[in-house]
C-alpha cells in the first residue's frame, strides 16, 4: 500500500520573530561594497548595524550633501535599541561603532565652525562636501520627514515622560533634552514637564523657562502644582 502524501505543514512564526515584509515596503539604496567586501571585514556587529543605520538616516535626506549630524545619530531610537538589550540609549556605544566605522572608512567625518560633528559616506564627492560645510558652518540638509521615534523601546525618564505628556521627540528637542539634562536634576525637568502640562502649556518653550526660572529664582520643596502661580504667566 502506497505511503500517503501529505502536503508539507505551513511555516510557523515563532513569537517575536520577524512576521514578513509587507506589500508596497520601501527599499533603501545600500552601496554594494556593504554587502560585499566590506561584509567580509566588518567584525563588529554593532559597527556593522550602525553602518546600516546611518545608510537609512542618510537616504532620507533631501538634496545634496547627504550628512547626519551626531545628534541626529545619537537621537536615533532605532539604533539605540540595536545597540543595547534593553533598549536604553548609550551613547557611548553608538560613538565607539561610529568611531570604528570611521577607522575602517566606510564612514567620514569633519566637525563645522558651528561645533557639529557630521558624518557622510566616505566618497569622494561627500568628503568634498563635508570639507565645504566644515568650512562655511552651512546648515546640514534636513530629512525629507520629521525624525521620528521609530521604536516603542525605552528612553531614559525625561525623554519617556515628555514623549508621554508632550509629544514625538524630534532631534531639536532630542538636543534640547539633552542640554538640559546636563543642566538641571532630572527631577527638575520631570517637574517642569508635568507643571505645563497642568497648565496645558504643552510645549518645550514654555517647560524650559520653568527650569530658567527655577535656576535664577530659586524653587520651593512642594509638589509641581504648589508653583502653578509663580509660573502661569511664562507662554
């Protein structure tokens, strides 16, 4: 008796697993040496995923010279969870892939009269044009859509409590969480954030001259809303 033929079982997705790429998904341009010679160099999978990222992040530029900025880069969600295990952003690990990736040449690098650290492919036409913004502090192109956070992965708490109760972080205000991280406690600014939203002034114009005026005038020990008097005149 003939063995019965039985039609091989769908393929299951396990949980957590990539489920597929989707009708109409967009496709990036990646130079061909990324997926030739420099795969079989590249050793370090976080180099070798930040080299991917800042690809996407420059193909999103619109015109010419295509370059991201530092804080574009370190402001990128994306890469940080590719980067960390839980998601939370380190710096430090982002600047060491970019830094290795540098070294190897597939990426270069200049710093304009302005202080900014840009980053470009390393070809010869974007070297030119990393040597003229460096020359001239000419602004860096702005991406043809706002940088939006992509992932729903952690940030540390300033970030996680402003996209929570202002809005999408962008890398202007990335930037701007960022000085004043390094300028006020975090309690300070976690304070701020739920005073103007209390006061439905959700914006970080308004949340940043409550941390100005805390810092000249001084702050009493109470909770946020005990300070809504002092600070309901600040638009």
């Amino acid at each position: 008796m003939a063995a019965e033929r039985h039609s091989p079982a769908p393929a299951e997705v396990r949980a957590g697993t990539f489920e597929g790429f989707p009708r109409g998904v967009r496709y990036v341009p990646v130079p061909s040496p990324v997926l030739g010679e420099l795969l079989a160099q590249i050793d370090d999978l976080a180099e070798l995923k930040c080299v991917l990222r800042v690809i996407w992040l420059l193909q999103r530029k619109r015109g010419a010279p295509r370059v991201v900025t530092l804080t574009e880069v370190l402001a990128d969600r994306t890469l940080a969870a590719a980067l960390s295990p839980d998601g939370a952003p380190d710096p430090g690990a982002v600047r060491a892939a970019l830094a290795r990736a540098v070294r190897r040449g597939v990426l270069a690098t200049a710093e304009d009269d302005m202080g900014r650290r840009l980053f470009a492919l390393n070809s010869e036409q974007d070297r030119a044009a990393l040597a003229r913004l460096a020359g001239d502090g000419a602004p860096p192109p702005r991406s043809s859509e706002p940088m939006e956070w992509e992932a729903a992965t952690a940030r540390p708490n300033i970030f996680a409590i402003y996209e929570d109760n202002v809005g999408m972080i962008t890398p202007m205000i990335a930037e701007e969480l960022e000085r004043a991280e390094a300028d006020y406690p975090e309690e300070w600014i976690e304070d701020a954030v739920r005073e103007a939203v209390s006061l439905n002034r959700r914006s970080w114009r308004y949340i940043a001259r409550i941390l100005e005026r805390w810092k000249h005038e001084g702050r009493d020990d109470g909770e946020p809303g005990t300070r809504t008097a002092k600070t309901s005149r600040y638009y």
